[in-house]
C-alpha cells in the first residue's frame, strides 16, 4: 500500500495511476460508522482502496475477520488481483 505521493509506488512497479489506486492506504473501519462504529484506533484499521470499497459494497457486508478470512483465501488461490498485476507483484517476491 501507499499514502501520499503515489509516483514512487507507481514507479517501482511499473503500473499506471489508475492501478496504483486500488493500492492506496485508507482507514477502515472494523465497525462500520452507519452501524455504530466509532472513529477510534481501536474501531479503524488500515486497507488497502481496493479492500475497504469492495467489502461495503456487498448487500450485507461481511464481518471484518469474514472479510480478512475471505482475501486470504482468494490470495492462496491467487486470484485476488488481476493477472497482470499478480505477475507485476511475483517479480519482486522473487528478487
């Protein structure tokens, strides 16, 4: 993840800004604020762009341990990310 400036993301990785995007750090919270959430370091954790909208975007968002649960296993079975950013990623795994 980055925040801030995301040229340097952008530049180790070789990906456009619309990609580095779904990368950038944001505040989740655990509890969302419509269900009573609170905005404090105990209720707010950081996620990724991608991560925080496509959990609230569901009917009935899952739990936040549901949703950790629910990326771990779709990373195991590599199919989290697009292919070519997947490829992008496994390089500097590998270096």
């Amino acid at each position: 993840m980055w925040e801030g400036d995301p040229k340097p993301f952008i530049a180790r990785y070789g990906i456009s800004k619309r990609e580095a995007r779904r990368f950038q750090c944001t505040a989740e919270h655990v509890r969302a604020r419509c269900d009573g959430g609170e905005d404090s370091a105990a209720n707010i954790v950081a996620a990724c762009r991608a991560c925080n909208g496509l959990r609230h975007r569901r009917k009935k968002p899952p739990s936040a341990d549901d949703h950790s649960v629910h990326v771990q296993k779709r990373l195991a079975e590599g199919r989290w990310l697009p292919a070519h950013l997947r490829a992008v990623f496994a390089k500097e795994r590998r270096c």
